[in-house]
C-alpha cells in the first residue's frame, strides 16, 4: 500500500528509482483514489483512459536507468490547457467538443520530463469566477467540507491534490485562480511571475494577467514543477527570464497592509490566524513594515472585462461546442453564443463591450491602463525597502454551495490576489491553519476549514518565496 497522504514528489522519485514500487502501481493507486473520491468532489471532467499506459512508458524509462524529477509522478491539469488528442473544454458548453491539436508549452515539457497526466480538472467556466460555481459541468466541492465550494477557478486541480486524488497539478491565475482555491483547499499554489511561464497553448481569458503555475502538497513539489515548466518560449513573446532575488539584497523586512486587512469584511477568524502568522515572522526575525495597498478591484475588473470580451468574440459555437440552428449566420451566432457561454460569461462579454466602447472606452479601460502603470511605479518603490507582502489569501473561509448568489460579493472575495496580476508580480499562497465551523449539527462537529496566507515578492522573486514559504512550513510542522 502505498501512502498517498505522506507522499511528496521527492518522496515518490526515490521510491521509483529503488524500485519500491513502480509508475503503474503508483498510478494505480491514484486512480483507484479517484474512483473513490471523483464522483462526490467533481473535481475530475476527465479522467484519461491511457493513464496505465502512460505508466508503462515511464516505468520503462525508468528501467532503462533514467531519473528526471516527474519522471512518473502522476498529475492533474486543469481544463483550459491544451494536450494533443485530448478534450479541453475550459468547462464551457462552447468548447464540449473541441479536441486540442497541439500540446501547450507546458505539457511538450511535461512530457519531455516523463510525468503522467492523470486526467483534466473542472474551472469556472473560461476561468472566470472564484468558487468553481460557474462550470458548465457542475460544481467542484472542498474535500474538507462538501457542502462547501473548492474554491476557483482551479477548483478541480486544488480539490484533486488536497484529496490525493494526484500528487500535485496545473492550474492557471488571472487574478487569483490558483491561490484562492489553493487556500480553500488546504494546499500550496503559486503564481508565478507573468510572463515566467509560456501561456501558449493555455486558453486565454485575460491575456495580460494570465500565468500557469503549480498546486502541490508542499513548497517543494510546487518548486520542483514549477522549475520544470518555467521559462523562455519563441512561441510566447510576452515570455521572460527574470530573476530579481539574490541572498545579498534581502532586508528581512515583511510589508502588511493594514489599511486593506483592517477594512469591514475581513473574516474575524481569518484576522485572528494572519495576526497569530505576523508573529510568527516576527519570531523569525523579521520587521514587520506598515504598507499602503490601494484596493484593485475596479481596476481588475475593468481590464479583466475589456479582455474577456474580446478573446471569447472567437467562440462562435460553428465547430467545437454546442449550436443552435437561426435563420441567418447573425442568428445562429446569437442563439450559440446566448445558450453555449454561461450567465457570469455572458456578464463579463457585455460589460468589457460596453467599457471599450466608443465614448466609454477613455473613462474606462482607458484610465484602468493608466492607474496599472501608475501602479507598477508605485511597486517599485514600495519594494525599495521591503522583501516580501503579506497578507490573507481570501478575506472570507470557503462558502456554501450555493452560497454567493450576486456576482459583486463574489469579487469582493478577489481583494488580496488580484494585484499580483495586475502588477504581474510572483505571489504564493500557503496553508496557515484552520478555523472552526460554528453552528454545526452534533454529528458533524469538530470540523475544519483550512486558511491561507499569501506571500507577493517583486518580479522573479520566485526563490524569496519559495524560502519564506520553506520556514513558514518548518514552524508549522508542515
Ligand atoms: N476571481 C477572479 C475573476 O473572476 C480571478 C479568476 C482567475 O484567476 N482566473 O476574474
């Protein structure tokens, strides 16, 4: 038996190589998880029917005396990233049929590395929305508590690795997708620096905040897949390699916005485990410096729109996804587009028109670019005396199914993570805790959320976040 729980990639690649066990009983082991597990959480879309296959290949690799770092580690990809034969469908109705044509730069290195792809992971539908309610293909629930939402938009790949149905996944953020899920779940996610992972072959959704990252169990799985898919790609010019850290410019000094996590809205439960995490740091060693953030939201959103609408005008429902018959080409676009994309979609198409309309575009999108510019300025200053920004990752524990039925309060919950997107700074958010849930029926008592916190550091700043992560983890007991 082996003990997924307990299992880390390091862990698995020694067990491989010593032939403990091998790729197909590992994989095995996952897929029987999933059989458990899949049909309740709903995290899963796909599960590949080659997974046993794939296996073999690796375990022959392996015989052959081979031992890259996912050479057989089995993994979960979110449904927005393409693989060649294979549905991706960013859970939209529009997309049920699409079968992607190439591989995304990822997963040609994925593949190169010897990893086994478990299956494809549910999303809010085109990545827009925060719980994973917005799927055309049901909700994802929070293995912690299934009454409750995962968290999103990579609800799919958080609930997968929280519940061992894979070692670690891909999920992607535009404004928070992998670390607010991530917190919800209970797991690590990073978003890397934008740009220091290739989008190509990622469906977009706002081209100028979109990044691939990890969602792993801990730092290092998260560290070891991100070394292995970042980089420079010709296929991806907005891709960079940038490394900002090096051990002789750390301060030592940790920035908290109080102005933004002592507003109306923060959880008292989430205030209380962030002020019980300052001090540890504090402990640590580190100052601890007061910082004004301003809020981002309107910022966020307006740009998200603007880009939104433009990049789903592709999705006409001709070939791939569902279509309704019109009288004309113009009515069969309306009727597609009006029952293949879902209500949060069809939202955010309408409003990023209208804000990049003529006579608007300039009070909107217009002035959103020039407070992102005005921003960036601002973080480079902010950053001259300061490492690292702390914060929660949510202001809000996972709600109910259900719960959040107006899109604005849904947003609000995006507070801390979409500035590292607009910014397009690394951010990481890590596991600090639980919380209590009150109220419940004696049957259920004693059950626990998981809580998160999040680490954002200058442009490739990845290394500082991955060894503030590191001792973060090591005075858990993680
Ligand atoms: N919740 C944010 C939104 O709905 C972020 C989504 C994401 O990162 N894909 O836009």
């Amino acid at each position: 038996m082996i003990d997924l729980k307990k299992l880390t990639i390091k862990k698995a690649r020694k067990a491989l190589d010593s032939k403990e066990f091998s790729v197909v009983d590992l994989a095995q082991a996952y897929l029987k998880e999933i059989e458990k597990k899949n049909k309740e959480l709903n995290a899963y879309l796909e599960v590949f029917d080659d997974v046993l296959e794939q296996a073999k290949v690796s375990d022959a690799r392996i015989a052959k005396g081979e031992s890259l770092p996912l050479l057989g580690i089995p993994l979960a990809i979110k449904d927005n990233i393409l693989i060649t034969g294979r549905h991706a469908s960013s859970a939209s109705k529009m997309l049920e049929n699409y079968v992607a044509s190439y591989d995304a730069t990822v997963i040609e290195k994925l593949k190169k590395a010897g990893a086994v792809f478990l299956g494809r992971t549910n999303m809010d539908e085109f990545a827009l929305g925060s719980s994973t309610e917005n799927s055309a293909f049901g909700v994802t629930k929070n293995p912690y508590d299934i009454s409750r939402v995962a968290g999103g938009t990579s609800g799919g790949s958080a609930s997968s690795v929280s519940s061992d149905m894979a070692l670690v996944a891909l999920g992607s953020d535009t404004g928070g997708s992998i670390r607010f899920p991530s917190a919800f779940c209970g797991v690590v996610g990073l978003k890397p620096t934008y740009g220091g992972v290739s989008r190509n072959g990622l469906m977009a959704a706002t081209s100028s905040f979109d990044v691939i990252g990890p969602i792993a169990k801990n730092i290092e799985d998260a560290e070891i897949l991100f070394d292995v898919i970042k980089g420079n790609d010709v296929l991806d010019s907005t891709t960079i390699t940038e490394k900002t850290y090096t051990k002789s410019s750390v301060k030592k000094v940790i920035g908290v916005p109080w102005n933004l996590i002592n507003q109306e809205g923060l959880d008292p439960k989430i205030k209380e485990n962030f002020e019980k995490v300052v001090k540890d740091f504090e402990g640590l060693g580190y100052k601890i410096k007061d910082i004004k953030l301003p809020n981002c939201l309107a910022l966020y959103y307006i740009i998200n729109f603007a880009e939104v609408s433009t990049n789903l005008a592709r999705f006409d429902g001709v070939r791939y996804g569902l279509h309704k018959n019109g009288k004309n080409l113009l009515e069969d676009y309306l009727l597609s587009k009006g029952a293949g994309f879902g209500k949060e979609t069809r939202r955010r198409i309408l409003l990023g028109t209208y804000v990049l309309s003529a006579g608007y575009y300039d009070a909107y999108y217009g002035k959103a670019q020039r407070a992102r510019v005005a921003l960036r300025k601002d973080f480079v200053k902010i950053f001259s005396d300061i490492d690292l920004i702390l914060t929660p990752t949510s202001p809000i524990p996972p709600w109910k199914v259900g719960e959040k039925s107006d899109p604005l309060s849904m947003y609000l919950a995006d507070i801390f993570t979409v500035t590292a997107n607009i910014v397009g700074l690394p951010a990481i958010s890590l596991p600090s805790g639980f919380m209590d849930v009150e109220g419940l029926p004696a049957g259920q008592a004693g059950k626990k959320l998981p809580l998160g916190i999040q680490f954002m550091a200058s442009h490739g700043g990845e290394d500082l976040l991955f060894e503030i992560g590191k001792k973060f983890e090591a005075i858990k007991g993680i």
